[in-house]
C-alpha cells in the first residue's frame, strides 16, 4: 500500500474516532428572582461549580426572568446574585452611576450564598425568592 493510502485510510480512522466520542450530557436553568414579592431586574444570576471550574451566568430582565441555556454539566451549584454594571457613560461627561442594590450581601459571593441547585440533564427551573 501507499504511504498516500495509509495516511488517508489513517486521517479517515481518526476522523471516525473522534466524531464517534462520548456526548456530552448538558442542563439548562431558568426561573425568576424575587424579593419580598418583587421582580427583581438587572442582576446577574451566577451557577458555579467551583471544585470543577464551571460557571454561567444570565442576566435578568424586567420581569426578573433568567435563563442559562443547555450549557451545565449537570451536578450541584452554588448560586450567587451579583448588581449588573451601570452603562458606561461617554467620557469627559462628569457623569458617574453607581452601583446599587438591595440584595443582601451574603448572596453575592459563591463562598457565602445560601442558594445552592442540583442541575440535571435537560430543563432545570429554579426561582429564586429573597425574602429580606
């Protein structure tokens, strides 16, 4: 045989084997956050798998809805609720927005939050209810 043969016969051994890999088995999240019976928007809802080196993050929206797409490897996460960044203004505008919320504190650190999530394959709903 050719050694043109054999690499191609090769690349095609490799190509197959590499296609042929195990898949992947992934969850997805949503929910709302609320406090004290309030839409809470514009906060970034964290899952993080610390030990494994897994986060994803979504933002939430007016009607404090979140969703993290089919992107988790299932198992069990911490979730912390972090303050979205102000917009950026232009520069030299002398304007300034600060960042405010009134979540407690201990929900913004992966460390401290009592929130914790055990992601399974597929849909996961998850809402969050503060109740300070």
């Amino acid at each position: 045989m050719s050694r043109i043969a054999i690499g191609s016969v090769l690349s095609c051994v490799i190509f197959l084997a590499i296609g042929c890999g195990p898949t992947v088995k992934t969850g997805s999240v949503s929910g709302t956050v609320t406090q004290s019976g309030q839409f809470v928007s514009n906060v970034d809802v964290t899952f993080s798998m610390m030990n494994q080196g897994i986060a994803a993050t979504a933002r939430t929206d007016t009607a404090g809805a979140y969703e993290i797409p089919n992107i988790l490897t299932p198992g069990h996460y911490s979730v912390f609720l972090t303050p979205a960044p102000p917009e950026p203004t232009a520069p030299g505008s002398g304007k300034s927005v600060p960042v405010t919320t009134t979540l407690p504190a201990l929900y913004a650190l992966s460390n401290t939050t009592p929130l914790q999530c055990d992601v399974v394959q597929g849909s996961n709903l998850f809402p969050i209810v503060i109740e300070k």
